[in-house]
C-alpha cells in the first residue's frame, strides 16, 4: 500500500483572488489526511495526550507544484517514515485531477509529555503503535 488516501473537495471559500487554492490550504489538507492516519493507529493527537504525550509540529516543508481549483478533488496520500530520533515524521503528496502532482511535503513532530519535556527515546507503546501503522502501509 505505502500510503493513506483521503479525498478532499476544494470549496469556494478555499480559493484566492487568482481562483486557485490559497497555498494555507494545503497545510491543512495534510492536516486531515496524517490525523485520518495517525488516528487508525493511536497517535493522532488526543489519542497521544491520552497515553501522557504531545507531539507538536517542529518542522514543515511544503512545495508547491501544480494549483488546485475550486470543486477540484484532492488526493492526500500520507504516509510515515523512520526516523532515528524520538520524532514522528509524515511525508504527504496532494494530487489534484488525473495524478498530477499539486505539492508535496512534510511535518515532524517531536514528541514531549504533557508538561513540554522533551522525550529522547520513543517510548514504548508509541513504538509499538507506529510498527502497526508501518506494517499496515508496508513501508
């Protein structure tokens, strides 16, 4: 499989003066398509607040490509990747109308305990709820 699919629908209230998508969007969409993810296997983030952990966005990347217009479906594919310190990262491609490829990025999210402390190692029933969410996208 490699990757998580959610469909979503650009609305009028989503597209700028050009009629294209406004670029905030996007972040969003990647949003909804890692929490859709994430939340299948334990680690969106009230599942995660509920084990004594936050993971905050500590980094975004985000490239643009190719516009989405209004009405126009969108394709979030989500997937996970390993990483070796205590952070989980989701790489997302947005596909817009016949597979063409509208952006592509990425969030990382260190992982803390409900207080902001830094963790340095992944603690164990994280570990085990992304081994489940790998073996399941096979990657």
């Amino acid at each position: 499989m490699n990757y998580h699919e959610t469909i979503v629908k650009v609305r009028f209230n989503e597209i700028d003066a050009y009629h294209v998508a406004w670029h905030g969007h996007y972040v969003s969409w990647m949003e909804v398509g890692r929490s859709e993810l994430a939340g299948q296997f334990g680690l969106d983030a009230d599942q995660l607040a509920a084990e004594g952990y936050l993971a905050p966005v500590v980094t975004l990347e985000l490239q643009y490509r190719k516009p989405l217009r209004y009405a126009e479906e969108a394709f979030i594919r989500t997937t996970i990747r390993r990483t070796d310190t205590a952070t989980l990262e989701f790489p997302c491609r947005i596909l817009g109308a016949g597979g063409a490829l509208a952006a592509e990025g990425r969030t990382v999210h260190a992982l803390t305990d409900l207080a902001g402390v830094l963790q340095y190692r992944v603690p164990p029933v994280i570990v085990e709820r992304v081994e489940r969410l790998m073996a399941h996208l096979e990657v």
